[in-house]
C-alpha cells in the first residue's frame, strides 16, 4: 500500500494566470476536448454521487448570476467575476486504473475507498456537495468533488477552504503589541498551515486509515525504506484491524436485530398465554409474572451464550485499531520533530558558514592591506 493523497482548490469565474476558471474546471470534468488535451484517450466521467457535471454547471452558473454584495454605501452589486464561487476535492488512489481493471480484489478495494470518501465528503460539505464523479481515462484511480456554496446569496466558496479561513481570521484580528506585520503574515501561515493538517488528519482517520493508506510518503519525512516498509505493515494491520472490528459489529447487528425478533415473538407467546390466564381468577397475576421470568431469562441466556464471545474479539478489535491509531501518530509527530529540528540545524549550521566566511573575508582584506602598506625604518624614511 501507498499514502494518501487528497487536495482541494477553489475557483472563480475568471480565469487564473493558469487559464483555470470555473468554465474550465467544467469542461475538463465533462473531457470537452478544448480542456481535455492532456488525456490521450478521454471518456466520460461516471457519477457516484449527486448530480452530473452540466447539471453542477448549471447550478453554478444560475446562482452566480444572481449572487450580490454589499456595494461601499450597503447598495447590493453583482459580486466580481474574481471571486471564488466553486469548491473542489480531488482524491487520488494509490492503485492505478489498469490495475483496478485487472484484479477483482483491488476493486473491492477502491469501491470501499470510494464509499468512505463520499460519506467524509458528505460530512465535510453537508448539502453544499453536489456531485462526486470518477473519471477512469487517466493512470490513476481518482474522483472529484464539486461543492456550491448556493445556500450564501453571496456565493463564497471561500469559506469551504479551511487553511484560507484561518489565515484571513488571523489577519482580521490584527497584530499583537509588539508585532509588526511581518510577524503577523508569519503567524497567519502558520494558522493556514495547521488547519490544512487538521483537514488532511481528518481524512486520513476517516478513509485512509481504514484503508491501510498513510498519512504521508517517505520522501517528505525523510524515512529510510526499513522504516517505509515498516510503516506500510502497520497501516495494513491497522486496516485488517479494522475490517474485524466491522465484521464483528454487523454480525452482533444481525443477532441483535435475531434476538429482537425472537423477543417479540415471546411477547406474543405470552400475550396468548395471560389472555388463557386471566379468564382463571385470581391467576392471571401469578401466571404473568412467571412468564414474564421466563421471557427475561431465555433472552439473557440467548445474550450470554451467542454473543459473549463476539462482544469481547469486538472489544479487543477495538482496542486493538485505537493502539495503532495513537502509535502511528506518535511516530508521524516524532518524525516530524526530527525532520523540523534537522532543518533548524541546517539553517543555523549554514547562518554560522556565510559568518565564517564573511569573516574570512574580511580578514584577508585585512591581511592584504598591510602586506601592501609601506614599512617605516627608525630614521622616519620609508622602505
């Protein structure tokens, strides 16, 4: 298995220094040929959720045009064709399509990894996500999200971008006392890049985890390929884990829904026998309470004999994908410390080498100097 890999954008109605815009963002969905010149053979994209690209389109482009703003005196104004009104997710397989086509487990696969990253998306994006497609004309296995802002009579996709979002609450709260801005702009990245963690930490606990995926590849952190290799053992564990524990819970789902069904049943079988009981008098208490005994007793003996067992390889399922969860992220956290300090030491290291040699250079200015500089003799005269 690989790492993740998940990447979000947002985009206005004119075009960036790219040629990117919501126009084009369309049309490479739909593989119009005008933006469709990078895949050799292109296919139409299939739906997984919502509806299709030009019903996206569509949606977009209405509520677009009737969006408005706050104009300087509070007077609503078109709002401006750079603004942001289309938010997008593209999330990437590590198998490619050739192999999804090949190898029936693989499939099963990227159909579980896709049905994950739907319901993340769903959560993320609630009724703002408009359609998921697949496209299958490119080497890799990959999807796109296309989320509209259409409840905002602003359109402001905006704020779908959490890194964007914390950077421009810190901008917008000022500098501290003593901060000049070029602290500030330091501190609002630093918010930028902690909520794109945070996003990126998100999906990785609700989709790639489950599926044996990383967090992140070895050339970022700098990991040895024992320590790759390693990393990629345990995240398949983590995923078997995890599979169990989901097994487990369907099968105790499927006993619970058994037992429930076996309890009404009882309640029938005794409902009869008290209708029989009450027409005797004086023993329709007596009777009902034994067979209510009865009934409680047959469904906790049924509870202790099928499903104790279940319930506690659950349990230690459980337990088990939780462990590997914080282990993994104590070692991700720990890498990243290496990696942060072998950087500092690096700049210091390199800060210490231009001193070195400013100094040596000056030092040689010097030495030459007074290797040309006239020596004077005891009678004032000069050699």
């Amino acid at each position: 298995m690989a790492y993740q890999f998940v990447h979000l954008e947002s985009w206005s109605r004119k075009a960036d220094d790219k040629g990117r815009s919501t126009d084009f963002i369309f049309d490479e969905a739909s593989r119009k040929p005008i933006a469709s010149v990078h895949v050799a053979e292109p296919r139409p994209p299939t739906v997984i959720y919502g509806v299709g690209v030009d019903e996206v389109r569509q949606m977009h482009d209405t509520a677009a045009a009737a969006a408005m703003t706050p104009g300087a005196r509070g007077k609503l104004r078109k709002i401006a064709s750079t603004q942001k009104t289309l938010h997008t997710v593209v999330a990437s397989h590590p198998y490619t399509v050739e192999e999804v086509c090949a190898d029936p487990r693989k499939a099963a696969e990227v159909r579980d990894w896709e049905r994950r990253t739907v319901a993340w998306l769903k959560r993320q994006y609630g009724p703002a996500l408009k359609s998921v497609i697949r496209h299958t004309d490119e080497q890799q296995w990959h999807i796109h999200a296309y989320v509209l802002p259409t409840h905002d009579p602003e359109m402001r996709a905006g704020a779908y971008h959490p890194g964007a979002v914390a950077k421009r609450a810190i901008k917008a709260a000022g500098a501290r006392p003593d901060e000049d801005g070029k602290a500030l702009n330091k501190r609002a990245d630093a918010a930028y890049k902690a909520a794109m963690r945070d996003w990126q930490d998100s999906y990785h606990e609700a989709v790639a985890m489950p599926c044996g995926l990383t967090r992140l590849g070895p050339a970022r952190r700098r990991l040895t390929r024992e320590e790759w290799k390693a990393e990629q053992a345990q995240a398949k564990a983590l995923r078997v884990a995890v599979d169990r524990a989901e097994a487990v819970k369907r099968q105790g789902q499927a006993y619970i829904d058994r037992t429930r069904a076996e309890a009404q049943a009882i309640k029938v079988d005794a409902a009869q026998v008290k209708a029989s009981a009450d027409r005797l008098t004086g023993f329709g208490g007596a009777v009902r309470a034994v067979v209510d005994g009865i009934q409680e007793s047959r469904i906790r003996a049924e509870i202790r004999r099928d499903f104790a067992h279940d319930l506690a390889t659950a349990r230690a399922a459980a337990a088990k994908a939780k462990s590997e969860v914080e282990r993994e992220r104590a070692s991700r956290r720990e890498v990243e410390k290496t990696a942060a300090n072998a950087r500092y030491t690096a700049r210091q290291s390199a800060a210490r080498l231009a001193a070195a040699q400013q100094e040596i250079r000056r030092l040689s200015s010097a030495l030459a100097a007074a290797l040309n500089e006239p020596t004077p003799t005891p009678g004032g005269m000069t050699l």
